[in-house]
C-alpha cells in the first residue's frame, strides 16, 4: 500500500503523520504473521523466511518510532510495547545471520584456497583435500631387468611401470629378461606408489627428476603455502559448518517457541489494538516532530563525530587488526562505536520515513536518501565481517584441532578484519559525499 508523503516544506509535522504510520507499520505486522502461519510456522520454505522477515522490518519499524517519538505518545504504553518488538525481532534475526554468516565464511574459504568463486546464495561444500599418487621416474628406455628377477606382465601388455588393478595383475607372467640394473633402480622401476604424501610441504617441494610423465610431473604445483591453506580450509569448513548449523537449528527452534509463546500472543494482540488506534499523549497536540527526528539526527551526528574516520580514510591502516590475537573471548571493543553508529543511522532513517513518508520498501520513498543508503550498507557489512571473524576465532579456540585447521582459521580471521577495516573506508567515503540535503 503506498504512503501519503507529508511535504517538507509545509510547516510543522502534526502528531497524526507518527499515528498513521504507526498504524500502517502494524498491519503489515499482521499480514507478515498470517502468511507465516498459512505458509508453515515450521517448515523452511521460502514464504515462511520472507514472512519472518518482514514481521522483522515491522517490528524493527513500530520499535523505532515508539523511542524516536516517545514524548508524543503514551508513555506507560510505548515503553511496555517496545522491549516486546526489540525482543521478537533479535530472535527471528538469529536463524537468518546464523546461515548468512555461515554462506560468507565458506565463500571466503573458496576465494582464499584458489577455487573458483561460487555465485552468491549457492551453499557448496568446503575444498575437500586433494590425494596426490606420486609416480615412478622409470621410462621405457631403462636397463633390462636382471636375469633371475620375476617380473610378472599382464595379458593385455601393460608395462610393468604402469599402475594396474586387481584384475589385470592376474595375468600370465612374461619371460624373464636379461641384463643388468642395481637393485634400487629394479625397485624403482617395478613399484608404484599409491598412497598419499604423508605431508603435504613435503610433496610441494618434490621437482621432476628425470623424463617424467608430462600428465604427472610437470603440471604446475601449488606452493607449499597454499598447499597447506588448502588442506586446512576443507576441515576449516567442515568444523564451522557444524557449529553454524548447528547453531542456525537452535535459533529455528528457539524462534518457533517463541511464535507460540503466550508472550508473542500478547504482542500480537497490542499490535493489533494499534492498527486501530494509536495512543497519543496530551502534549501530542498541536506538536511538531521535527524536534525529535531532529534530535535523533544529533545523536548519530555525536556518534559519528567520535569515530576514527581520519584514520578509517586511510586504506590499508590496520586498526581493524588490532588485538587480533587477544585471548579475550569479548568482541573487538573497538566495533562497539561503530556499531552503535549503525544503529542510530537506522534511527534517523526511520526518523525521516515518518517525516517524509516511504514506499513499500527500502530506499523506495524520500525518506531514503542515496548516501543514508550507501552508509548503511557499508555498517551492515561492517557488522557482518565483525561478526564472521568473531565466528571463525570461536572455531579456531575448539580444543584438539589440526595445525591445518587452525592456520586456515587464522587466515579467515584476518581476512575477515581486512574485511571490517574495508567496510570502515567504504562508510567514510559515503559519509564524506557532499549532501544536497542534509543527512
């Protein structure tokens, strides 16, 4: 349903643009809950997980105008009504960072290790290890083997230097030779070696020696350090595909308990007495709402002002690395600002589509604008790379892991927090664009 877009020019914003809003912010609350349940409250489809979105972006939406705009309304009311909208947002926002978080470890995994990137959205499974079958450098223009020596020739005519199967080694056994070779060279040239390099540094420092097969020898080699990345990334991913769905299932089932809770019953019905009716305060006539939107400007104005932007525009700083080997199982104290800047942004976002009115969508009606957008996305990639490093450090303390497993782990970290630093940049820039308007 489209909004009425109050103008900006016309004087004052009455209290009933926050009522109306407010009352349109609650019915898509409550259509977003019936295509819920006629979609399946438990099954994983696809209009189950869009309808809990959208029961997020209409609580995310009620909860913000109830603090923004809290003087004009009732405050017994409000302040009861949004700790209920903050709580069912957070816990249907777990199942979905769970399995986004997930989707952005393994990609990177992908692009480190070398392997061709995967579409986005397209969950693959880690690099599994590759198993090498060094071969002999024996050619067919050796030495004979001596007299007295018994070696067996399939029926088919196979060279003895070929690696055969069960059952093309039962043939009959061929003449015996004559000649003369060492017995280490009669070793060599007779025995294939069919199982892995028991390490791979090992293997990657081998060098052709002789004239070697082309197909086996001669193809180019990884070097011994993304040789070792590689084997570490396959059970990097595998551990963190573990730990994440597993988790992601907790957060399903805890949402699922929480949607049948008397607790969400209760909100669902004060969510519906609001689309009917906004309780206002006295003072709510004939006030204006610039004031407060104003006033939620300001504080992401301060916010935003205490950040390190001078070091942020900087690229390749490295702050974001440090305390990177901190043994404190706390997040990163220095994302906590900017976090908090991310949240105020949507505040003052939210804000300007009450004051401006907003379509059916983000980014669809005035209140949007395309530097408010592009500093959004920068601190929503900002909090995702934080939050992904974080998950990769947890993997990486699990006790008894590879050597492999845990490099892997480290170099995911780090890139995680190049990352983070990126998104840093990416907010300075867009935060620094000259305005037409203001922010």
């Amino acid at each position: 349903m489209a909004q009425q877009h109050h103008d900006p020019t016309a004087g004052p914003v009455p209290a009933d643009v926050l009522a109306r809003h407010l009352r349109d912010r609650a019915t898509e609350f409550l259509r977003a809950l019936r295509l819920h349940r006629e979609s399946g409250a438990g099954a994983a489809s696809e209009d189950s997980a869009e309808a809990a979105r959208a029961l997020r972006r209409a609580a995310r939406r009620i909860s913000a105008g109830l603090y923004t705009f809290q003087p004009v309304l009732d405050p017994a009311w409000s302040q009861a009504l949004g700790p209920e909208l903050a709580w069912v947002s957070g816990t249907l926002s777990l199942e979905d960072a769970c399995a986004s978080r997930l989707d952005q470890l393994l990609l990177a995994l992908h692009r480190l290790s070398g392997t061709p990137d995967t579409p986005p959205g397209v969950r693959l499974p880690p690099p599994r290890p590759t198993r090498r079958t060094p071969t002999s450098t024996a050619t067919p223009e050796d030495p004979p083997v001596p007299a007295g020596a018994p070696t067996p020739t399939p029926a088919d005519g196979t060279p003895p230097d070929v690696p055969r199967t069960a059952s093309s080694a039962s043939g009959a056994p061929a003449p015996r030779a004559t000649g003369t070779q060492p017995a280490a060279a009669r070793r060599t040239g007779t025995v294939t070696a069919t199982v892995p390099a028991p390490d791979d540094r090992h293997a990657a420092d081998r060098r052709p020696e002789g004239n070697a097969r082309p197909g086996d020898s001669r193809a180019p080699r990884p070097s011994p350090g993304r040789g070792n990345l590689t084997v570490g990334a396959a059970k990097a991913g595998a551990l963190l595909d573990r730990q994440l769905t597993l988790a992601r299932t907790r957060a399903h089932s805890t949402a699922l308990q929480a949607l049948g809770s008397s607790r969400f019953h209760a909100l669902a019905d004060q969510v519906a007495v609001l689309a009917s009716e906004v309780p206002l305060a006295p003072a709510a006539d004939g006030a204006d709402l610039r004031p407060l939107a104003d006033a939620a400007r300001e504080r992401l104005a301060d916010a935003v002002a205490a950040l390190p932007l001078l070091t942020a525009g900087s690229p390749y700083n490295a702050e974001a690395l440090v305390h990177g080997l901190s043994p404190d199982l706390a997040p990163h104290p220095q994302d906590a600002p900017w976090h908090q800047v991310r949240l105020l942004l949507r505040l003052h976002r939210y804000a300007r589509e009450v004051l401006h009115g907003s379509g059916d969508g983000p980014g669809d009606g005035p209140g949007d604008s395309p530097r408010l957008l592009a500093a959004g996305e920068a601190l929503d990639r900002h909090r995702d790379a934080a939050e992904a490093a974080a998950a990769a450090a947890q993997a990486a303390r699990t006790p008894r892991i590879a050597p492999a497993t845990a490099y892997a782990l480290g170099v995911l970290h780090a890139d995680q927090r190049h990352e983070v630093e990126a998104a840093r940049y990416a907010f300075q820039r867009a935060w620094q664009k000259p305005a037409g308007d203001s922010p």
